[in-house]
C-alpha cells in the first residue's frame, strides 16, 4: 500500500517580468507515512509554500506528480482537496462569520456528510474548548483565538492529510505552543501531517521526519536521529547549516 | 470543473450572511436605497418648486405704448397686477435685449374694417430669458382677461348671453400627466439604473478583492470545491445584492413620492400617474435581473484583479461610468424606443423600463432589448470565464493591474 502523501520530481516554475524565469520548486520528491509529522525545513523563499500550496491544488505542477491519498493533484484536485486540510499565514477565516458558523461552513463545503455536521460542529468547539466564543464574530476574537478556530476549521471535515504552512508565525510563544500542542494532538489521533517551518526547535520537537529544502531542492531527508548520525551534528540548527552550505545531497 | 449546486448554495448563503452583517454594503445596497435617494429627490424637487416660486415673485417691467383712450381701464389693471411694474423706456428693443425692460406692449391702430375701439396689440419680448417670457405670459393673461371682460359688458349691453356671442368654445383635457410627474417619470428608470450599479458595487469588491485583503482567498481556493461553484456562488450574491438594491429604491421611490410630492403636482393632479401598472412587473423584473447579471459579471472582472478594496474601487470605477453613460442618451428630448436604441446596452433597458412604468409595451423591441443584454451577460461571463483560467490570476500576480494580465495574457507581449 503506497504512502498517504506520494511527491514525485515535483517542479515549479514562475515567470518574472525582472527576473525572467524562476524554479520556485525544482524536481522534489518525497513520502510522508501515515500518522507521521513530516517537516519541511528551510529558510524563506526555499520553496515551502509553493510545495505545500502545489499539494494543496492553490497551484498547478510545472513538472512531476504528486498524489494524496490516492488522488492525484493535477487530474483530480477536489479528490486531493477533499482528502486535506490546509493551514497557513496565509489563510484567513471570514471575519463576519462566528465561529459555529465558520466550522460549520468548511465542514459543508469540504463536502463532511450533512446529516453529521452539527455533531461535528459541536465536537470541534469542545475539542478546541471554543465554548465561550463559538457564537462570537471571528472579527471580535483574539489571535490565539482565531488560530483555535483556524486549525479547528482545517479538521473541520476531517480530513485524513493536513498541512500546516508555518502556523506559528507571528505568535507569542504561548499561543505558538499552543498551536504546536494541537498539532501534536491531530498525530495522535492517526492524522498524516506535512509541516513546513523556518524554526529549528520547532522541527526538532514536532517532526518524525524532516527534510531540509533550500533552492527549491530538498538536500535531506530522514528522521532527526539519521540527520544527526549521517552529518555528526548534534543541533538540528548546525546540521541545516552545514547541508545549506555544502549543498550536500542525501536523500 | 464541476459546478456543484450544492456548494453554490452553501457558499452564496456565506457570502450573503457576511454581506448583511457588513456595514458598508447594507448601507449602499439597502439603506441608501430606501432612504438617502429618495430624500435627495425629494430636496431636489423642493429646491425646484423653492426657485419656480422665486421667480414667480420677481415684478414684470413692463411698457404700455399708445394705449387707446377708450381703453385706459386696461393700463389700471397694468397697474394694479402686484406682478407688474410700468416702466419708460426710449429704445425698448435694446432694454429688452440688456434685461433692463422685460417686453413692450404696442398698441397697434385696428383696421378699417374693424369695430370701433377694437385694438391689436404686438408685445416684443425676448424668449430665450426667462425674465422676459414670464413678462409676456403676463401680458397675454391680463390681455385675455381684459378681452373676456370688455365682450361680456358689450354682451350685456347688446342683450346677448355669453353663451350666444361665443359661437364655440374650446376645453382641453391632457392626457399626459404633468411636467412634473413626466420628468419623474424619467428619473425613475435612471435611478433604477444607478441603484444596480451601486447596489453590485461594493458586493462585487468586498467578494474578490475584499478576499485578497482578508487572506480569505487562498483558504477557499483549498477548499473541497470547483472554482467554478465558488465562482458562480459570488456571481449570483453581487447580482442578488445588485437587484435588491434597485428594487428597493423603486419601491422607496414609490412609496415616499407619491405621498411627498402630491402637494408639489398642483393639488394632487396626476400623482395617479406615479402608480406603476402591475403589468409591467414581468417586463421591469426581466430587465433588471438581466442587466444585474451583466452589471455584477463586469464588476467581478475587473474588481477581481485588485490586492485590497481600494484598489478594488479604482479598478471598479470606469466601468461603472462606463455603465451610466448611457442615461445621457435618456437626456435626448423626444428620444424615443427604436429598434436602433434597443441595440444599445443599459440604455435599451431604461427605455423599456419607462415604457413599461406608463403602461407601453412594444414586445418585438421588448425581446430584442433581452436578447441584447442577455448576449451581454453571455460575453460578461465568457471573459470572466477565460481571466480564472490563468493561475497566475487565482495568485494575485498582476498587482492590481488589469492592464498588465492583457498585455502579459492576452495579448501574449
């Protein structure tokens, strides 16, 4: 049986009016496994969130294939979108929607069965302790709330893959542990993550594999443990610097 | 892609809940309607009457010359008219022309054949001032009253009834409404015209560019559904919220004007012409919901390009004058509803609007006013349909600029 998250020489190329052409992506390939954190570490502009927005449909694959669960992201991107649910700096939730209806909304918009979604609406405000704001307008909310509501939207269908791009930027460290904890949570219950991140401590502390992406290229891939043992680096934060540097390739 | 109904209901009923809960759209799509136009009508109207009465109480200079003494009477009601004043002047013609005489009346030798102390008067005014001509229809009223009067004692002295020495007489009954009402009348298709626009305005931006701003955009690009049931979901809530609005200032207009400006229409004649026939519902619903399809498709296109609302507006506005330029053609006096006018879109659609408000229905340029603009919504969506297409649209990576994705996308440079 083939991984829930299959990337295959995945490549992506953008035109520039000053730059000309640029590979955003350049032939990247990897598995995430089922019920695995899978870390996407590399600094900004290494080509994070085009991948990540390339499993997620938001773009087309200039080159190679990609599958989730089953579903391949060119020929049958509502199957993929289905399939996922998808988090990052980038995606907001309706202002004006309160939070009940806002989980309600994604749930029936990822296609959750109708008959079910006021059981899951009621299961996702206990699971993320919503209570006290689930009929408060997202406008009116906090930003530790809103990212509550955020990651709550993203399981709203539960979906079997999700994609967290960055979900801690521009958090305090408490509502960034707090994100980390939830994501945490979502591995437990059996959930096959791709999380992409700048930050070290992060990675070290949320990843069963990790791979280091710089140039659009991944220059590793493996568990911590076998970055450790194959670069005889300890830290995590030495062992991205010595692959970006050398532009070693192992994976 | 697929078009999921299902989806479309479950987005539109989204996009339409955050509209009513959005300050800016009930303001300009519903209360403005309701509320603001028909008040500024109303000023207007008042303003209007306000002035008319003004000018009505300005003083006529006027200048009686060789007046007839058999007919010295006539100078008294000169005289005793609170709207005249008598003046002198030696060249009149010129006074006239530099406004400081407004008309001369000349009292001209009757001819041979006519009956002793019979008269004819010239009266030299000058039409294009407003002044000038009020003079003349007051010599014309004082003239004729003074005519009545002198038969009716020349009557009575003869022993002949007013009915006997008038052979014939002439009533008149108008079966148009009055000037007012006409000119209402007009107003009220224009109004509709510009509330569709207004009403699709700030829908059409805050459901794309207002998306871009929000961050909203990329979450439902992820979502399990086509585009194109996303696409056609926002579509259907701008033209919704586009034809409430105009519906809603119709029916404002409607109801606040014909109990407003009853007093302005001469004691109530022809308010019964602000009625609108239930008839022509079929007719106006048609037109409206045609064009709040093409009005909603033409703002969606262009708002689509911009990053944030202001851009949005920017990128909104030229077509939106775009839109009401037409209603100059409405301007035109005596236009009428031609098979050449039905061809021109927004414009086609008012006149059979103001048609179908009196009661008219020329059914052949009714269907090809339809066709016309439901080819309009045809192309609308063929070009909103070709812009999606590009992913570089979807990201944003025109800066705003619809000029760039044609120079870069459509025309390949």
């Amino acid at each position: 049986m083939s991984a829930p998250v299959v990337v295959s020489n995945l490549a992506k190329t953008f035109y520039d009016e000053g730059r000309g052409q640029i590979k955003a992506v350049d032939s990247i390939s990897f598995e995430c496994h089922e019920g695995q954190i899978f870390g996407l570490l590399g600094a900004n502009g290494a080509g994070k969130t085009t991948t990540l927005r390339m499993l997620s449909t938001i773009l087309t694959p200039t080159a190679g294939t990609a599958s989730i669960m089953g579903h391949d992201v060119v020929k049958d991107p509502e199957g993929v979108r289905k399939s996922l649910g998808f988090y990052s700096a980038t995606t907001a939730l309706y202002p004006r929607l309160t939070t009940r209806e806002t989980i309600e909304f994604f749930a029936r918009i990822n296609q959750y069965p109708s008959e079910r979604v006021p059981e899951r609406v009621e299961y996702l405000i206990h699971r993320f302790d919503l209570h006290k704001y689930a009929d408060a307008r997202i406008e009116k909310l906090s930003s530790g709330m809103k990212q509550k509501v955020s990651i709550a939207r993203t399981v709203a269908h539960d979906p079997a893959i999700l994609i967290f791009d960055e979900p801690t930027v521009g958090l305090d460290v408490l509502n960034a542990l707090d994100v980390q904890d939830s994501i945490s949570e979502l591995r437990s219950e059996g959930k096959t993550i791709i999380f992409s991140t700048h930050i070290m401590s992060e990675a070290e502390r949320l990843c069963d594999r990790i791979a280091i992406i710089h140039g659009g290229q991944i220059l590793a891939s493996d568990t911590l443990a076998g970055l450790r043992e194959s670069t005889g680096q300890h830290y995590l934060e030495d062992i991205f610097v010595l692959y970006v540097k050398a532009g070693l390739e192992t994976v | 892609m697929v078009l999921s109904w299902k989806d479309v209901r479950v987005l539109y009923l989204r996009e339409v809940r955050s509209a009513l809960r959005d300050r800016t759209i009930v303001t300009n799509s519903v209360l403005l309607p309701i509320f603001l136009y028909p008040v500024l009508i109303w000023l207007a109207y008042t303003g209007i009457t306000f002035i008319s009465g003004q000018n009505e109480e300005l003083k006529s200079r006027i200048m009686l010359k060789d007046l007839p003494a058999a007919h010295a009477s006539l100078s008294k009601q000169f005289e005793t008219d609170k709207a005249v004043v008598l003046s002198k002047s030696a060249n009149p013609a010129e006074d006239i022309r530099a406004g400081t005489l407004d008309a001369l009346v000349e009292f001209l030798p009757a001819s041979s054949s006519d009956a002793a102390d019979n008269f004819a008067v010239r009266i030299t005014f000058d039409e294009s001032q407003d002044q000038s001509d009020r003079a003349k229809r007051r010599i014309d009223q004082i003239i004729s009253k003074y005519r009545d009067d002198f038969l009716q004692q020349q009557a009575v002295r003869l022993g002949i009834s007013r009915e006997q020495y008038q052979n014939f007489k002439v009533d008149d009954k108008n079966l148009s409404s009055n000037r007012q009402v006409s000119a209402f009348m007009i107003i009220l298709p224009i109004f509709f015209i510009v509330m569709l626009a207004v009403g699709a305005m700030h829908p059409a931006i805050d459901s794309t560019a207002g998306e871009r701003e929000n961050s909203t955009w990329e979450t439902m690009m992820s979502a399990a559904t086509s585009r194109t049931s996303i696409l056609v979901a926002k579509y259907f809530y701008v033209a919704t919220m586009s034809f409430i609005a105009a519906f809603l200032n119709l029916f404002a207009m409607m109801a606040s004007m014909g109990t407003v400006l009853a007093p302005m229409f001469q004691g109530g004649r022809g308010t019964s012409s602000l009625r609108i026939p239930i008839e022509s519902a079929p007719v106006i619903l048609a037109g409206a919901a045609l064009l709040a399809l093409f009005v909603a498709a033409g703002m969606m296109i262009f708002a689509s390009f911009a990053r944030n609302y202001k851009e949005g507006q920017s990128m909104v506005g030229p077509f939106y004058i775009a839109l009401i330029m037409p209603i100059m053609f409405f301007q035109t006096p005596g236009l009428a509803f031609t098979t050449r006018m039905a061809l021109v879109p927004v414009a086609n659609v008012m006149m059979m609007i103001r048609e179908a408000m009196q009661g008219i229905y020329h059914w052949p340029l009714i269907g090809l006013t339809l066709a016309v603009e439901f080819g309009c919504v045809i192309i609308a969506l063929r070009i909103a349909v070709l812009i999606i297409q590009h992913e570089d649209f979807v990201m944003g990576s025109y800066n705003g600029s619809f000029g760039k994705f044609a120079k870069e996308r459509l025309l390949g440079k």
